[in-house]
C-alpha cells in the first residue's frame, strides 16, 4: 500500500514537472505574440530549447525584428515624404 502511494505521488510530480517544461515556452510565446498585437514590436520570446518550439521561438524573434525595422523604415520614409511636400 505505501508502495503504491509512493509510486502514484511520485508519478503526479514528474506528470507536474513535465507538462510544465514543455508548457512554459509556449506560454511566453503567446505573452509575446499579444504583445505584438499590442503594438509592442519590440516583443521577445525566450529560446529555451533548440527543439521544434525553440525553432519557432527564434522564428517569432526574427519576425518581430522584421517588424520593428519595417517599421522604423516607414516612418522614416513619412518624415522624407514630408519634408519633401
């Protein structure tokens, strides 16, 4: 009987534990992704792992980088436009 308490405890803590290893990076990549929607282009994602989820992780870092110069570059292109007119 104490075997069997031992045995279902210690299976709870390691289910506890893994679900949140392969939980957390997800969860800072959706923080992250509304924080874009937000407006924050600025917006990281921590890469915790060089699995499939860090690949994606790093992906979303380039993209928001992407974003940001884009950005940068059309206001800048605004303020030319205006001096211009």
């Amino acid at each position: 009987m104490a075997t069997t308490v031992v045995v279902a405890l210690l299976g709870i803590i390691a289910a506890y534990v893994l679900t949140s290893v392969l939980t957390r990076p997800i969860l800072s990549l959706v923080q992250a992704a509304r924080a874009v929607a937000r407006g924050e282009l600025h917006a990281k994602t921590r890469v915790y792992m060089a699995d499939e989820i860090g690949q994606l992780a790093t992906a979303f870092n380039d993209m928001t980088d992407s974003l940001a110069k884009t950005a940068r570059d059309k206001a800048r292109l605004y303020r030319d436009v205006q001096r211009v007119t």
